[in-house]
C-alpha cells in the first residue's frame, strides 16, 4: 500500500503541489484546512487508480488532514502519503 501512496502522491503533485503553491488565488479549503480539490484528488486517485477501499482512502486522508498542515503536504505530498499509510490505523 506505500507503494500506491506514493504514487498517487506524485500524481496528485503533478496536479495540485507547484500549482497551489504559486497560484495567485489559491484553491477554497475544505472544513479542514486541505482545499478541496486535493481531499477529492487524494481519494479518487486511491480509489480508482489501485483499486483501494474508499474508507481506507478517506481514513487516511484524515490522518493528514490531523497531523500535517496543508502546506507542508503540498510541498512534499509523498512523504506525507507514507508516513499516513504507516501510522494512520485505517
């Protein structure tokens, strides 16, 4: 499952990470703090793409959203994703 979390890690970096980090206006967060357009990408990318639980993928969508301010995610979306998937007990 690391494996996959870092790999929709890189997708979802490729699609929000430098674009939400340079944008003029950036995305609306979500309840969380996270935008929601990353919340969404996060799990549709886990879901669709490796075929994950939707829980597993929204559990540990929450564990990020609890221990890592979205901006540090942004930066570095991969190694948030692991340290989820190794600590989060989905």
């Amino acid at each position: 499952m690391r494996k996959l979390l870092a790999i929709t890690a890189v997708a979802l970096a490729g699609s929000l990470g430098l674009a939400a980090c340079h944008s003029a206006s950036p995305a609306s967060p979500g309840v969380s703090g996270y935008p929601a357009s990353a919340q969404n990408a996060i799990v549709s990318d886990c879901e669709q793409s490796y075929g994950a639980p939707a829980s597993y993928c929204q559990c540990n969508l929450s564990w990020l959203e609890a221990n890592v301010p979205y901006s540090l995610f942004a930066q570095t979306p991969a190694t948030f994703e692991q340290q989820a998937d190794a600590y989060a007990s989905c």
